[in-house]
C-alpha cells in the first residue's frame, strides 16, 4: 500500500495534504467549475452534458467508427486545477450507477486513431502528464448524492471576502446550496463555519 501511495504522489495524482483528509483510500473524482456554475449545478442537482468526446468503442454498434458523445468531464487527479471551486466527487458510487457510461477517457494520446477510453486503468498521455480524466456519457443527475466536499481553488480568505463584498446574491446562495456540504481550502482543510458568519 506504502508503494502505491509513492506512486499516486509521484505521479500528481494526490498531494500529501489530501492524505490528511476523510477521501483518504477512496475513489474520487474532482470537477472543477466556476462559483456562478457550482450553484446552478447544486440547485438544479445536474451537471450537464456540456464536454464533447470523439469515442470509439462498444457505444457504438459500429467498432469501426468514431462518435463524438456529450457528456461531463472529471479528473482524478488531485492537483489539476481550473475555475474557483472543485467538487469532490464518490467515483465508486458514479460508477456504481453509471456502469459503461462512465470511462477513462485520454484525449491527449499521442496519434489521433487511438483517441477514446482505455480498457486498462493505467494511462498514456502526452510528453509531460495526463489529466487523468473520467468521462461520464450524458449529464450526472442527484449530483448531492455524490459530493463529499468542495474545495475552494483560490485563495480562501480572498475569495470569501471577495464574494460577500462585490457580490452578495452570490454569496447568499453559495451558503444556501453548500449548507451541509463540508468545504475545504486548497490545502484540504476544512473551512470555518466563520467564514459563512
């Protein structure tokens, strides 16, 4: 188990502050979105289907054809970054209900024929790294069955603040919707009830 948790660290997979956290030893897959997004997405309970793939495998009755599918992108990767909020997602429910809908997708191989999922959990990627990405066909409903957190990608006090201060329908909301969902900085640690005072 120790060599495994090198690797994952080695790789960027997880960070050594994500080994501190309650996820330790589970599954999970990250989605990272915008505050205005992150709302829409708690109150209407959807992520819609807004990632378009080019897929080649079993979907298709034709093995010999590539089709492009909508659907949500996530990332296992623990330190791959972008917008101001990341859902920490149960990737062992997902797939539980989801079944082949979800799938490892690498889109960035190497030649443009091999692009789609992977049978294998390892993955190939371009020169440098991989996002580590998960694909999910179609939109991924009652998303507050799946969320184990939020992680706030910014600098916390800066974004709070900055919310409260120059947008209080937003702030509002974001309180409303995240209520009894725990929220942790950048660094994994748990968000002060304070902040939210």
């Amino acid at each position: 188990m120790k060599e495994v948790i090198k690797k994952l660290l080695r790789e960027g997979l997880i960070m050594e502050d994500f080994l501190k956290t309650p996820f330790k030893g589970k599954n999970i897959l990250f989605h990272s979105t915008r505050f205005y997004s992150l709302v829409d997405i708690l109150v209407s309970g959807e992520i819609k289907p807004k990632t378009k793939q080019v897929i080649k495998t079993s979907l298709n009755n034709d093995n010999n054809k590539s089709n492009d599918y909508y659907g949500v992108s996530f990332t296992r990767k623990q330190n791959y970054n972008y917008g101001e909020v990341k859902l920490i997602l149960d990737g062992d429910l997902i797939k539980q209900d989801y079944g082949k809908k979800m799938m490892p997708y690498d889109w960035a191989r190497v030649k443009s024929d091999e692009i789609g999922p992977k049978s294998k959990p390892e993955r190939s990627g371009f020169i440098g790294q991989s996002e580590a990405e998960e694909f999910l066909v179609g939109p991924l409903k009652n998303v507050k069955k799946y969320v184990l957190g939020i992680q706030l990608l910014e600098d916390t006090d800066l974004t709070i603040d900055s919310i409260r201060d120059y947008e209080p329908e937003l702030y509002k909301s974001f309180k409303e919707v995240t209520i009894n969902i725990p929220i942790y900085d950048m660094n994994f640690k748990q968000v002060l009830p304070s902040y939210f005072s």
